[in-house]
C-alpha cells in the first residue's frame, strides 16, 4: 500500500475521532514526534501520547479496506506541510507529494485546493528567512526569489478548483496566499480584496485563529485602527493575539505599547526563530523610543 492510501485508509476507522484520526495518521504517516503533534494541537505532549495510544488500540488489528473522509485526509497533509514548513522538520515537499498522489486519485476541489495552498506557500520559502535563519516578514521579503513556476501551477489549480463553484476552506486560503503572490510588490497587495476571502473563511470554518488574521487584513485595508477594533473582538490568549496587536499599534505609532507588546509575544512564540524575531521587533522600537 503505498503513502497516500495508507493515509487514507487510516483516517478510515468510524471510532476514531477526525483529532485521533489525525494525530495517529501524523505519527504512522507522516512520521512525527509525538511532541511535533502535541504542539500542531496546542496540548501538552503526555495528552498527545494518550491520545495516540488510544487510537493505536482502537485501530489495532482492523483491517482497513475503506476510503476515509476526504476532510480529515486533507487536515493530515496540511498538518504534516505546516510541520515541515516551520523548519522544525522538512516534510513540506513530503506533503506536496502526497497531495498530488491523492488529487490523481480524488476529483475533490478541495484536495485541489490544498495543493494549490501548499504550491503558493512554497514557492516563497527560499525567501522566508536568512542565512543565520531569522525569519523575514513577507512584506520584506525578495519578491524575485519566489519561484514563479510554483506560483502559476498553484494559481492555475486554483483558478480550476474555484470554477466548480464549490467552495471550501482551503481553496479560500490558497485564493488568499494567491492574492499575495500576485502582489509585484507589499504596497500593491489587494488588502480589501483579502478581507473579503478572509470573510468567506471565517463563514466556512469560524475560527478564532482565521479572525485573528483578518484583523491584520482588516488593518492594511482599513488602518491599524480598524484593524485593533477587529482584534477587540477576539479572546487575548489566541496564539500570536499579542503579535498581532503589536504590530497594529506600532501601525498606529504608539511604540511603547507596541514594543511591551512584541516582548510579550517573544515569551509566547512557539517556536526560537519566531522568538528571536519578536524580540528583535520589540528592542528595535525601544531603541527609536530612546532616541
């Protein structure tokens, strides 16, 4: 059986939640640690293992002859392409393989979007951080190492996808990412045009996480101040909450805010290229402050 139908059929068992499905798929699969997968969640590690150990018994000695829901299968791939996109592991080109194995398989506009989502986040991967690995934000990034081929194929399969005018989440994320590529420079990003895709996306998944990110939309389009009225709205312990609204206030000019802020987030980020970027943010806005 090879990698895509073993991942499919896995996400198959009825008594497995889409979460176990997932966390298990992630462990057999896609070959993460348990501690990778406990951090995708946000829970702590020993939950993820008893999480996996459980699914493990549900699914041991069954054998799996059924397709799984298409949904969780693309939760899995987007999983195991975040995971290696973060640099943490490099299994983003790992889940771009299985991506193009299952669109040949299924005739699914969402599986087609996710591989669109996937072509357009990698296409700008050489530019996202420096050689000493710091990351750089995506409007300082240099627009002429993006890999343009990646782009028009991720572009051209979402453009296909959208026309079947059955919209899903994933190709409403690429249609963002698209819009993004597109842009010949940050200035010139269609910032409204955003907003509304991140509308589409919070009405298809209501997520905290994806209004989060439509504040900072809602904060290009609109002004900072529209953008910190969004974040209002949303609950202060969502991950990356204080980086967000750090950047909006530096938007705004209120530097002192916005540098306790940054700081605050560096404690909170997930990851040490993310800390060492925020916290850089923060010190380079107290430095202005002390001029």
């Amino acid at each position: 059986m090879d990698d895509t139908l073993q991942l499919y059929f896995l996400c198959a068992h009825p008594s497995l939640t889409p979460s176990s499905a997932v966390a298990l798929t992630l462990r057999a699969v896609g070959g993460l640690t348990t501690r990778q997968i406990a951090q995708a969640y946000l829970v702590p590690e020993a939950t993820m293992a008893q999480r996996i150990s459980r699914a493990k018994r549900t699914v041991s000695g069954v054998r799996f002859d059924q397709p799984g829901d298409v949904a969780t299968v693309l939760r899995v791939l987007y999983l195991v392409f975040n995971e290696g996109y973060s640099g943490d592991v490099d299994l983003a080109a790992e889940a771009i393989r299985l991506t193009r194995q299952l669109a040949v398989a299924i005739d699914h506009p969402e599986v087609a979007g996710l591989l669109a989502l996937m072509l357009l986040h990698h296409a700008r991967r050489a530019s996202r951080t420096e050689p000493d690995g710091s990351l750089v934000p995506l409007a300082e990034q240099d627009r002429s190492r993006w890999d343009t081929k990646s782009i028009a194929e991720g572009i051209e399969i979402l453009q296909a996808a959208l026309a079947r005018d059955r919209l899903g989440e994933f190709q409403a994320q690429a249609a963002i990412a698209a819009l993004h590529a597109d842009a010949p420079t940050a200035e010139e990003t269609d910032w409204v045009q955003i907003v509304e895709w991140y509308d589409e996306l919070a009405r298809l998944t209501d997520s905290p996480v994806v209004r989060l990110n439509r504040a900072v939309a809602v904060g290009e389009a609109d002004g900072p101040r529209a953008g910190l009225a969004a974040l209002a709205a949303l609950d202060d312990s969502l991950p990356r909450h204080a980086a967000v609204a750090a950047y909006l206030h530096e938007r705004d000019g209120d530097l002192a805010t916005a540098a306790r802020l940054y700081a605050e987030a560096a404690q909170k980020a997930p990851n040490l290229a993310e800390r060492d970027h925020l916290t850089r943010q923060a010190a380079r806005l107290n430095a202005r402050r002390c001029r």
